[in-house]
C-alpha cells in the first residue's frame, strides 16, 4: 500500500489536512482532516510503501498502546485512506 | 469516512490558494457567503481559480481579491481605470469595492454548479449570455434577488 500521488499533507489553521495538489489544479474544495496520530504515520509512510503491520509498528514506537490495540488502529487508518481514496 | 465541515477563517484558506495559484497551479474552492447570485450559491458551488497577470484583468471577469488586508472577495469587475478595479459582487444591490489589479489573487474559469461534474466555463456560451443578461438587469436587481430567495431559497 502507498498514498497515492498528489496528495499533501498541510497545516491548516491548526488542523492537519490533506489536500490534492494535482500537477495542474490544488483542491480546497474537498480537504480531508487528520488527527494526531494519523497525521504522524502519513509523515512517516509519504512515498513509501506500508502495511498495517508497520504503520502498527509506528505507533507503539511512538505512543503507549498494546500491539493488538495498534494493530487494530493500523488496520482502521488504512481502510479511512483507502475509502478517502488518498491511499492505494 | 466521516465527513465534516471545517470553517477554515478565510485569511488562512486564501493564503494557500494563494500560494498555490503564485506557483502556478489553479485552485477549486467552494464558494462562502450569498454575494454572487444568482450563478453562485454558498458551499453549494466551486469555483475554480487561475492565475492571471494584472493587466489582463478586464471588465466582466470574476476575481478574488484582496481589497484590504486579510479581506478577500469573490466579486465581479465592474469598472476599471488603469490599475484601479471596482468591484460588485452579482448578487449585491448596492456597495462596492475598490482595489488595484495587482490585488487581484486569481481569476474564475469554471465553476461548478449544483454538484456537477461538468463545468460552466466562462468562455461558455452560457455564461456570458448570463452575465450580459444579469448585468443589463442591474436595475432590478433588488426585486429578482427577493423573489429568488423567497421561491428558490
């Protein structure tokens, strides 16, 4: 799994928000919100190929979970993206 | 997913169209606030934002610009005298706004309507007949905006 080119990760008035920058036109219409932890396994997987294994990986380095807690929250992450569309 | 709606302040939205449109890129946004009916309906509608060089802006064309600090408007040009723009948005009866071309952020080019996919561009035959037809009605504007909220609204 990869996210999927031309999407961005910016700071938006305090909110991590994805938008599409296409290579002609950048859509503000249609901005998708990520919270904390979401936000840090984007930064961490942008232009690299990821499973719910590591993006669970990422999460116990980085917060106090149990692994199937982590697991779990990995595998919810990558359905959103792909749902969103922002992920492949 | 959930959806959901974040109110981004305008000074903040517009400095990232803004960079986006300096860089060369066009910029879609949904459309915030009343002003530019009856083509345009707030968060109902996007519009989608080229770059243009200030001396191109003319007559007619739908512009954001900044026309004071940190306060941006969809409006229409209504007048220019040199680098001097006036401004009216389509859906006002009455006020207008001032700034010089080089205020001027990005220009329209489609706007998409009532969820379409399909643009109405504005080289489009329908738009232009639209804006000559809504622009001659200026005198009447306050009666057809009143009917328009009470029957459309």
């Amino acid at each position: 799994m990869k996210i999927k080119k031309g999407f961005e990760l910016r700071d938006v008035c305090g909110e991590k928000v994805v938008i599409a920058t296409g290579i002609e036109n950048v859509d503000f219409s249609k901005m998708i919100s990520l919270n904390e932890s979401a936000a840090y396994l984007w930064q961490a997987v942008e232009g690299k190929e990821f499973d719910a294994r590591l993006l669970a990986d990422l999460l116990l380095q980085e917060y106090e979970v149990d692994d199937a807690t982590a697991l779990a929250d990995a595998e919810k992450t990558i359905e959103s993206w792909r749902e969103c569309g922002i992920a492949e | 997913m959930q959806e959901r709606v974040i109110e981004v302040p305008n000074s903040v939205l517009i400095g990232e169209i803004k960079k986006a449109i300096r860089a060369g890129h066009t910029a879609t946004l949904r459309v915030k606030g009343f002003s530019m009916r009856l083509f345009l309906e707030s968060q109902r509608d996007i519009v989608k934002l080229a770059p243009v060089r200030p001396e191109a802006v003319k007559v007619r064309d739908v512009v954001l610009a900044e026309i004071a600090k940190d306060h941006y408007v969809l409006h229409r040009v209504i007048r220019r005298d040199g680098a001097r723009l006036t401004l009216m948005g389509d859906g006002n009866i009455r006020g207008t706004e001032q700034c010089l071309d080089t205020d001027v952020v990005g220009i329209a080019t489609e706007f998409y309507r009532k969820g379409r996919t399909k643009p109405d561009r504005v080289d489009s035959l329908k738009w232009r007949l639209y804006s000559s037809v809504w622009l001659a009605l200026k005198p009447m504007r306050r009666i057809i905006l009143g009917v328009y909220r009470r029957v459309f609204v």
